[in-house]
C-alpha cells in the first residue's frame, strides 16, 4: 500500500472492512505521526549510547541488522522495546560487541513485550533462576498440572503469574531462554516463596485423596540468549 495515493488505500478500506475512507486516511495519519515520534525517541536514546562508545571501538555496522532494527523500531511504544532496539544498533557499531550482535534480534525484539524484556533482563548477571510447575498427583500415581513455568521474577516483587508463564514461554520460543525440569538448584530455599504462593492459591482445588506438589526446574539463557543479552540488554 506504501505507494499508493491516501485516496485510494481509504477506499480500498471502507470496500474490504467497511471503514470508512476517511476515517482511515485519519488513521493513516496518525501512525505516520506515531512512527515519526517513535523514531525521533530512539534517535535520541541512540544519540546518547554512540557518543558513550570510545572513538577507537567504532566500526562498520551490518546494514542487515541496523536497517531491520530501524523499520521494526518505528512501530514499537514500548520504551523497553526501544531500549533494546537502541542497544542492539549500538552494539552493532561497536568493534567489541559486534560479535555478539545478530540479524535476527531485530525480528526477535518485535515479537517481544515490555514484561519479556523486563524479564529477561533479570538474566543479564545470572546463571540460572529458578522455575518450577505446580502439580496435583491423583491416587492412580498420575498427576495434573495446574500451572507450569511459573516465574516470580525478583523475589518479593508482586506479578501476575499467568502473564510471567506466557512471557517466559515466549522467550523460551523465541530461543533466548531454556528450561529444564530434570535439574534443580542444590539451595532448596530458592523455592520456598514459589511453593508457599501456589499452594495458597490452589488449596481449595487439591481434594482429600490428592498431593500437592511442586516440581522445581531452572532456567537458563541459551547460547543465543547469552548473545541477546549481551547485545541488547545494559548492565
């Protein structure tokens, strides 16, 4: 549609989805306002992580990664979202984290949310942190999951857990993170505030002739994770 006249995409509209034409034209206009402020924002936060890079460690970027991360940056309201894309343009001039950077965080980042950036920063100086499922065993030995990859994120810190599993299964998607059910952290104490939580929010679920359990994981950045992180995400 980007090089046809206003006009005629408002028409186009209002015969496909029944809006009208100008009432799309008007929409029209307001993204191209939204993406020009959008752009001058990260314009500004990129104009503040170049100047701090040494002049001695600036080099050639790969057109691939900073033209994608332009365009899909101008759709992007998020200030976390922003930040990354920031970071990533950034790291792609600078000579000592050019290896790091890759041409699929541009596309990687668009299909992020603010939470999944907040969560995932929480990795930038961490190993591991800990997961776990929350499960049911039934009489028969089987069990019933009520609620996996649970993520609290920082301890003590209020979250949705619903929305922290959706988030941490999306960066598990998009191969930044993985998880593991099979090891756990030596340290079981990383787990009290998990099981004390689930087991108060599911304790009128669980029946007389059924055990509560509460299966404990770890989860871990990914080889691709660890260039993301490093790429994209400051100390």
């Amino acid at each position: 549609l980007g090089g046809k006249p206003i006009s005629e995409i408002g028409n186009i509209l209002e015969a496909l989805f029944g809006i009208p034409a100008d009432a799309a034209i008007s929409l029209r206009t307001k993204l191209q306002m939204k993406h020009k402020a959008n752009q001058q924002i990260l314009a500004e936060k990129l104009q503040k992580k170049v100047a701090s890079i040494p002049e001695n460690n600036i080099c050639e970027p790969n057109f691939q990664t900073i033209s994608t991360a332009f365009e899909n940056a101008k759709h992007c309201d998020s200030d976390e979202l922003r930040e990354l894309f920031a970071n990533l343009i950034a790291s792609s001039i600078n000579i000592e984290k050019k290896d790091d950077v890759h041409p699929s965080f541009s596309e990687i980042i668009k299909q992020m949310s603010p939470l999944d950036a907040r969560n995932l920063k929480l990795f930038k100086n961490e190993d591991g942190l800990p997961i776990s499922q929350y499960r049911v065993r039934n009489e028969d030995n089987s069990y019933d999951i009520l609620m996996s990859n649970v993520f609290l994120g920082k301890i003590g810190e209020n979250v949705n857990l619903t929305a922290q599993s959706a988030s941490i299964t999306n960066l598990q998607r998009l191969g930044l993170l993985e998880i593991t059910y099979s090891s756990r952290f030596s340290n079981f104490s990383r787990y009290d505030e998990a099981e004390e939580l689930l087991q108060a929010l599911f304790s009128n679920e669980i029946k007389p002739n059924e055990e509560r359990e509460l299966k404990n994981g770890i989860i871990r950045k990914t080889p691709l994770g660890e260039k993301f992180v490093n790429a994209c995400i400051e100390d």
